[in-house]
C-alpha cells in the first residue's frame, strides 16, 4: 500500500510516497481503509523535529522508523475485523484517531475499543476527518479542564481556527455564554456558529475591557 513517510526532519519536501506493507491486525483490531484524513499542527512539528522536545519522543538526529509516520485523524470503511471484534463488521464506515500515528496511509489497523467511532451518516468521510484532535483538544479544555457549566461567561481567543471553532460550539452546547476573539474577516463565521458575542482583536484589546469570564480558551500560543 502506499502511505507517507519521512526518514529526516525538514521542510515539507522530506515527505515521501512510499509503498509500505499492509498492517497487520490481531484478534482485538479491524483494518480501516482510509477515505479521508486531516493534517494538525502536530504533524508539522514531528515533520520539522520543533520544537526539538518533540525529538524525545520520535528521535534526536532523525525520525525512527517506528516514529516515521504522520497523520492523527482519519475516516473511513473497516476492511476486516480480528476474530474478538464484536462492535465493528465490515463496511462500516468509521472515524477516529491514532495515539500511534500514521492514518496518511491506504490502510490503517486500530483497536477496537481504540478512539474510533461509526461515522455519523450525515457526515462526509472529510467532514469526519477533520473533527478528531481539534474537537477533543476543544472538549477536554472545557469540559475535564475547565469544567464549564451553564450560565458560565467563556471566552475564547482563537475563535476562528480548528480547536477555536469547535470550543465555541461546545462551550454553547454546554450552556455557557460564549465571546470568541478573531480577526475582521472572520467575525460573521465566529457569530454563526453560536458565538454571543464577537470581538475583532484588530479593533478591541478584550484584556484591556469588557466583563470578567469563568474561563479562558487560548489557542493563539
């Protein structure tokens, strides 16, 4: 099969298309065909080896082999299914993640009980892909960190990106009071997915005025 590796660390350009062989799967694991898969900036840092505390884990002077994949968020159809899979058959169109790496591959093997999902059918297998690592990041800010409740004033900054949108939408979701900080041409977006309120930080520096939050989502670090 062929997927994305990289035997050094650099610019976009030491990515490769490589043939690879197919994973294999155990009794406990399905094999996912993927369909769709999203890049975070997670993966800019493995693929750059920066900041250099990301070396620890994939390999000082160049990736290891093990560590030489890409890729955290996925969606696609299960292949085949190990002999103890019971919540999965094949054809089932799934989405999730790898805590290993590696969905910008044709195939992919997974746990069962692994951070994978059916596939909601109203979504694309894209649409799926995308959500993830940016909405779990979202909800364990809010919900596990935070501990958002209803009536809560909850500001985010950085409304407007991968980890920003889905904050404003769950912190919505969870009944709070949601004010999202962003740039101009993104204030009409910001205030469609449920924002209260809109503040454009080219105009208004919000830790200069306005009212005091329960919670802070900064995502511009």
């Amino acid at each position: 099969m062929k997927a994305i590796r990289y035997d050094r660390y650099g610019p976009p350009d030491v990515l490769e298309l490589a043939d690879v062989d197919m994973p294999e799967i155990g009794g406990d694991e399905m094999l996912v065909r993927v369909r769709a898969a999203s890049v975070n900036p997670l993966d800019w840092h493995l693929m750059r080896g920066k900041p250099y505390l990301v070396r620890m884990m994939t390999g000082l002077s160049r990736p290891r082999a093990s560590a030489a994949r890409l890729g955290a968020d996925m969606a696609g159809s299960v292949e085949a299914v190990g002999a103890n899979v019971t919540g999965f058959r094949p054809g089932d169109e799934v989405f999730g993640g790898l805590e290993n790496r590696g969905t910008l591959a044709e195939y992919i093997s997974i746990r069962q009980d692994g951070p994978v999902l059916t596939k909601p059918a109203g979504l694309t297998f894209e649409q799926a892909a995308s959500v993830p690592v940016a909405a779990y990041t979202a909800l364990q800010a809010l919900r596990d960190q935070g501990r958002v409740q209803a009536g809560n004033q909850v500001l985010v900054n950085g409304a407007s990106g991968g980890v920003g949108t889905f904050a404003v939408q769950i912190a919505k979701a969870l009944g709070a009071e949601v004010t999202g900080v962003c740039s101009t041409r993104n204030t009409e977006m910001v205030a469609s997915i449920g924002a209260d309120h809109v503040v454009d930080y080219t105009r208004e520096d919000f830790t200069r005025a306005g009212p005091r939050y329960d919670l802070l989502i900064d995502i511009t670090v």
